[in-house]
C-alpha cells in the first residue's frame, strides 16, 4: 500500500530537532543511518507511540497521571481497583504523579514441536526476581490461564499478554518511568530490560521448583516461533508502550468524553474499547499481599473521537493520531490499535485537504472531512 501510494519510507529515524516558529514547524532534522537529515513540509503528523515530533515542535503535552480533582474523574491518579465491584477502593488516594502504564512484549509461542524455540536460561537470571509470583503461586492453586493472558491464533499459536490479576505477569512494572521523555539509546536498554525480565518469567515458570509441578507442566511446551521475527530469534522488535506522552491540546479528552458525554459535532471516529490501565507500581498492602496499583478497566458504550483531540494549541501545521490529547484515564480506551488505525486515516486526509486548501490543520473543514470520511466507510456516530 505504502509503495502503490508514492511513499518514500526512510527506516531507523529518530527525531532530533524541529524548527518551528509563527506558529508552525517549518523543518524537522532527524538522524539515522546516513547522518542528519532535514525533512521541510506543510503538514506534519506525529504517529509515534513516543510524541518526539509534538515535543520536539513545542506543542503543550502531558507525561503520568492527572489528580482525580483536576477534571473529576472517577478513575484519576493513584487508584486500587477491586476486581469483585470493579469499582475503585478506598485505598487509592487519587494524587497526581508521573507514572504511565507498564509496558511488555507482546509475544506469539507456539507448543508445535518443529516451529517451536526452547525458553533457554537467560543472561543474568536469578529467580529471587520473581519472589512475588512465588508468592502468589503459594497462596492458592493456579492454572496457566491464572498467570498469562494466551490469545489463540492460527497455526498452534497463542498470542501472550499480560494477566492483570497476577501478582507477577508479563509486564515489567515500574520499570519504564524513563521511558516516554528519554532519548533513543536509553529506550533500547529498558525493552532489552523488559525482554531479559520477560524471557526470565518464562524460564522460572518452566523450571522453578517453586512453580506447582502441574503449572510447570502446562507451561512446558510453550516456546517462541521460529517463523516469527526469526532475524530476533522469535522476539518482536517492538515494545509495546502502551501510553508515553499525551498532546494537551484543543479539547482534552477525558474518562467523562467516554462514559456520559459521547456525542461530538467534530466526530471523526467512534472508539468502544472499555477504559483500561495497566498497573503502574506494585503498592504493598502488607507482607505477603501487594497489588497492581494503576490498574483498572471500566467498561463504556460507543463514543464518537472530536477532531479536537488531534490538534495541539500550537503549532496549527502538526496533527497528532497516536499519542493525542487526553487524560491518563481517557487515553485508556483511546490506545487501541483500531482507533490509532482510524484516526491515522482521519491524519492523513486532514492533511491532504490542508494542502488543498492553502490552510493549516486547524484550519481544514470539519464538515468536508466528515463526508469524506464516511464516504470512505469510517463510522463517526456512536449509537446513543
């Protein structure tokens, strides 16, 4: 698709400057295998899980967690969600912090014995890592499905994710705090930190004495696949950063936008995925039992996404699909691929009407956007 449209790709870029001024970014540099390049355009758009394009041009952004008091959400801050009324508890304090969600891996194993790698002993494992899981295995019997999250795929394959319930599972939490704001060599130590963290799970769950024997059994035939990312050995190169920075800009949407009010006049998508954080650190509530403070998922009904949300105060040529404008909170049901798939469409025609019209992004038409949008088979009305 890229090729039959034109586009010149350019791999291993990182953003490392932005000339912007009178209101617009006029040039970006970016480094890579060749050197510095400098890149001059009329509309720029900023997909990246990291907003080092938004940051880097001066647009207003936000990194962790808003205080529940700041927009009066149910979900804000510091919070401890109980699973039996999925409902916040009292322990959660709702104070603003820094934290962001944790981030893992997102593996695909397989138990077919030809495509299947064997989870080897890593570099640097020592099982007093995952003294936590221990614990929660001894606390009372456990099955697989208790400790990771196996999405079945075609082809004896399991997509695995993290298992929220689990005092110790995929995600490597509290580990990414440097992460969002960082530079690019520091981000490619802390995912080589989440892998080595990741692959150790893997081997204790298969080979810790500790591990119930019908656990480590269940456990057992499970290894990567040779036929995926086979040049990593089975491992993506791609961490899943499920919230980095957030744009703070034209309208800033927040858990109310997603649960009371739904309705946008500048709607561009509909999002429906419940509001779901992972956890952000592990809060002790006494020896032996801790719990995943962050984490929570509430449910919403259909919602329609405000053109707004794409939009930074500044600078007017910079639109923003991925890491858009919105709460912690809010960007919980907002982080989804379908949505970052939808609003990357909503991206790129804005853009194009920009240049059509010798405007910015600010300035394109919501309402021939929206007829262009629908005429392409996007829903933008969420049943009420």
């Amino acid at each position: 698709m890229v090729a039959a449209a034109g586009v010149e790709v350019g791999l291993r870029r990182s953003v490392a400057a932005a000339r912007a001024g009178e209101d617009r970014v006029a040039e970006v540099e970016v480094t890579g295998p060749h050197g510095a390049e400098r890149i001059a355009a009329s509309v720029f758009i900023d997909a990246s899980y990291e907003g080092d394009l938004l940051a880097a041009a001066g647009a207003e952004y936000r990194v962790g967690r808003e205080s529940r008091s700041e927009y009066g959400e149910e979900y804000a801050g510091h919070i401890l969600w109980d699973p039996n009324t999925a409902r916040p508890t009292e322990h959660g304090t709702g104070e603003a912090d820094h934290r962001v969600q944790a981030y893992c891996f997102r593996l695909t194993v397989t138990d077919e014995p030809a495509n299947r790698l064997p989870i080897e002993r890593p570099p640097g494992y020592h099982p007093a890592r995952y003294d936590l899981l221990s614990k929660y295995l001894a606390a009372a019997p456990r099955r697989l499905k208790d400790v990771l999250l196996l999405g079945r795929l075609p082809n004896n394959k399991w997509d695995v994710n993290n298992w929220g319930f689990c005092w110790q599972s995929m995600d490597f939490v509290e580990a990414n705090y440097d992460y969002p704001e960082t530079v690019w060599e520091r981000r490619r130590e802390i995912a080589e930190e989440h892998r080595l963290y990741q692959w150790g799970l893997l081997y204790f769950l298969q080979n810790d004495p500790s591990v119930p024997a019908d656990l480590r059994g269940e456990v057992a035939p499970l290894g990567l696949c040779r036929d995926e990312f086979a040049d990593r050995d089975g491992w993506p190169e791609q961490l899943y950063v499920r919230e980095a920075r957030r744009l703070v800009g034209e309208h800033v949407f927040t858990e109310h936008d997603a649960r009371r009010d739904r309705r946008k006049p500048d709607s561009i998508a509909v999002g429906s995925f419940p509001m779901d954080s992972h956890a952000t650190q592990w809060y002790r509530l006494g020896q032996p039992t801790a719990a995943p403070e962050g984490f929570f998922m509430c449910s919403v009904r259909p919602y329609e996404i405000p053109y707004r949300c794409l939009l930074p105060k500044s600078p007017r040529n910079l639109l923003v699909p991925v890491c858009l404008s919105a709460t912690h909170a809010g960007y919980g049901t907002l982080r989804m691929e379908p949505v970052m798939m939808n609003l990357g469409m909503v991206c790129g025609l804005a853009a194009s009407l920009a240049i059509g019209d010798r405007t910015d992004a600010h300035g394109v038409s919501v309402e021939v956007l929206q007829r262009l949008l629908e005429k392409a088979g996007q829903v933008l009305r969420a049943p009420l």
